[in-house]
C-alpha cells in the first residue's frame, strides 16, 4: 500500500520510521511518503494560511498550496482522499479495513482553525476524526490512521496477532502475561501455565466479557 501524507509540519513523522511501521517501510510492504504542503506554495514567502473571512479566532489553511500539492501527488485521483477532521466520521476497526482494501491512500493535515472549505469539496473523499476532541493539527490524527490500516496490509505484522484482538469481534482483548510467573507477588494465573488449551480458550473468553462488560458495555448491545 502506498500512503501520501501532506502537512506543513513533515518533521513531526519520524514516528512512522520505528518499530513495525519503519520495518514494513524497509521491506516494501508500505510506502510512506510526507509531502511538505508549504513547497506547493506560489507565495514568494511560501505562506499556507489567511484570515479567515467573516472574521473569528485564528488563521485558515489556504486553498492554493493544498490544492496544487493533492494535484500533483494524486493526478489521476487514484487515491482515497482522506481529510482529519473533529467533523468527520469516527475511526473505528470497520472503518480501519475498509481503507486498508485501497491500494493508495492519501492523508491531508489541518492545522490552525482548519483548511478553506472549497479543498474539501473539490479534493476530499472523506473527512475522518480519531474522537471528539480537538487537536492542534491532523498530523496525529494522519499518524494514527496510517499506524491503524498499515497493520491489516498483507506483510505488516502477523496475521494471527489480528484475529483475537480488541473489536475483531465486538469484546476487548483478554488480559496477557509474560515472564516472569510472579512479578511482586502478583502470580500469571495457572490457567496459561497448564498446557490446557479449551480451559485457556474458555478463560479469555471469559476474561474478554467481563472486560468489555466493565470498560465498554455499549460494544455489547
Ligand atoms: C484546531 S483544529 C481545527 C478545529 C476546527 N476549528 C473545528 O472546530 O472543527 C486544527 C486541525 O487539527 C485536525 N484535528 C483536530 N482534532 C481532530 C480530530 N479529533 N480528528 C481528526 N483531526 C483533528 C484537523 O485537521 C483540523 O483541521
């Protein structure tokens, strides 16, 4: 899969460089490329942002940079647009597999009060939020959303590890342990020390109910 990011703070992914994400870079499971909006900018001071008109709080991304950057990145629209957005539709698991069906995504970052409206409707697929909050900017949100779908592209990570895992199956994950069998007097429960594996299915099973029964009862409706 290939992933096109535009920000005008590209220094802010090195995060996409470590661990599974960085190693699916190497190996050419993903192709991550961060694009620096501000060099699309036909402004001889390469400025992105202006008052907003109507007046109010802050400044507004422009259209120009942007549009001429989506355009150049993505000329024959061979990708889904995506814009991070606290207006846009929740990231949840479902959405997470569909994008990653798409051979080419492409993440564009607000900042500021946001981007000029006319972006979204001539450019943008889609406008997706990571929760009800509000950031500074979409760089975390464009992280989380390449960090979420990288891990269901083919080479990424082992496919078992996506099987049992929290929402594949609307409960939460089951408590997991490592060594060593007691850790400040707190004991691995004999269970996962017996070999027995249906009496080991049937308690993280039990285990994932009771989770997702105390943090997230609406997942069970
Ligand atoms: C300060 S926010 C702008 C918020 C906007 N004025 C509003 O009230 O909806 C700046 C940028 O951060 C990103 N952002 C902030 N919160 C987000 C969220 N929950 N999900 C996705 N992107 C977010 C968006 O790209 C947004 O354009």
């Amino acid at each position: 899969m290939k992933i096109d990011i535009l920000t005008l703070f590209p220094e802010t992914f090195s995060y996409l460089n470590e661990s599974i994400i960085g190693r699916a870079q190497k190996s050419g499971a993903l192709e991550i490329n961060v694009h620096d909006i501000r060099n699309y900018s036909t402004d001889k001071h390469k400025k992105c942002d202006d008052y907003p008109f109507g007046g109010g709080a802050g400044m507004v991304m422009m259209p120009q940079p942007v549009y001429d950057a989506i355009n150049a990145i993505d000329p024959r629209h061979e990708s889904i647009r995506i814009f991070t957005s606290p207006k846009g539709k929740t990231l949840s698991q479902g959405l997470v597999c569909e994008l990653a069906k798409s051979k080419n995504l492409l993440i564009l970052c607000g900042h500021y009060e946001g981007i000029d409206e006319r972006i979204i409707e001539l450019c943008i697929d889609l406008e997706v939020s990571i929760g009800d909050y509000v950031l500074t900017g979409g760089e975390l949100p464009a992280m989380v959303i390449t960090d979420a779908v990288s891990r269901y592209v083919s080479g990424v990570i082992n496919e078992n590890s996506l099987q049992e895992e929290s929402f594949s199956s609307n409960l939460l994950e089951y408590p997991q342990y490592t060594r060593p069998q007691d850790f400040k007097g707190v004991k691995v429960p004999d269970v996962l020390l017996s070999g027995n594996h249906a009496e080991i299915e049937k308690w993280r099973k039990q285990k994932s109910l009771e989770i997702t029964k105390k943090n997230r009862p609406d997942l069970l409706k």
